[in-house]
C-alpha cells in the first residue's frame, strides 16, 4: 500500500490533496479556458473592426456617390429650366411667324405665291417638330 492510503482521512490530508492534486487540474483548466476565451475574443473584435473598416469605406464610397448625384440633379434642373425657357422662346417665334403668314396670306391672297406658302408651311412644321421634341426631351 502507498504511503498515502495509510494515513487517515483528515481535514489536512484532504485540504493538501486539493492543494496539490485539484487544485493545480482546476488551474489549468481555467487557465486553459481564459486563453481560448481570450483567443476568441481578439478574433472576435478583429472581425469586428476589419468589418467596421468596410462599412466605413463603404460609407465613404456612398456619400461620393450620393454628393455626384445631387450635382448632376442639381445640373438636370439647370438643364431643364434653359429648356423650357427654349421651348417658350421658340412657341413665341412660332406664333410670329404664323401670324405673319396668316397675315401675308390674308392681305395678299393674289400675289402669295403656293410656293411660298409652301415654304413657310415647311418652317412653320420644322419649328413645330423642334417644339415637339424639345418637350419630349423635358418630359422624358
């Protein structure tokens, strides 16, 4: 028998046996258990950061890419108004220019040449399909 076994079951005998059998086993355990827990909670905050690094630069990316598309907004606006401002310059032009004809048909019945007449019924189309167009181009 060991030498061990023959000594009763004290208080001392057993607070040495935690001591030095438990003890040190629970020790490594736990100390096993803090370095794996800590191992993943780098990893853990590593990941973490590397994905706040992402989001960042996404971020970034989003805000250039939000500030080109209110200044090509801000551009389009511009665009629009010089269009329609366009568009209203070139209905006045049209309604002179029928309003002349008209006239010139009207006071002149015999000498309005159909040629002329046909000349400026020519413009007055080419003017009406630039109108047409350029309110496409606002609407579209």
């Amino acid at each position: 028998m060991s030498p061990m076994s023959d000594q009763p079951v004290t208080l001392g005998v057993l607070a040495r046996f935690h001591r030095e059998v438990i003890l040190p086993d629970i020790q490594k355990i736990v100390e096993e258990s803090e370095k794996h827990l800590r191992d993943e909670m780098h990893g853990l905050h590593d990941a973490v950061l590397t994905r706040l690094d992402g989001l960042e630069v996404e971020y970034v990316a989003i805000r250039v890419g939000l500030q080109r598309v209110e200044q090509r907004l801000d551009q389009l606006e511009t665009d629009y108004r010089e269009l329609v401002a366009a568009v209203s310059r070139l209905d006045e032009r049209l309604s002179r220019v029928e309003k002349r004809l008209d006239d010139l048909v009207a006071v002149q019945p015999k000498y309005a040449l159909r040629s002329d007449v046909q000349d400026l019924e020519a413009r007055v189309d080419r003017l009406q399909d630039q109108i047409r167009a350029l309110q496409q181009r606002l609407e579209g």
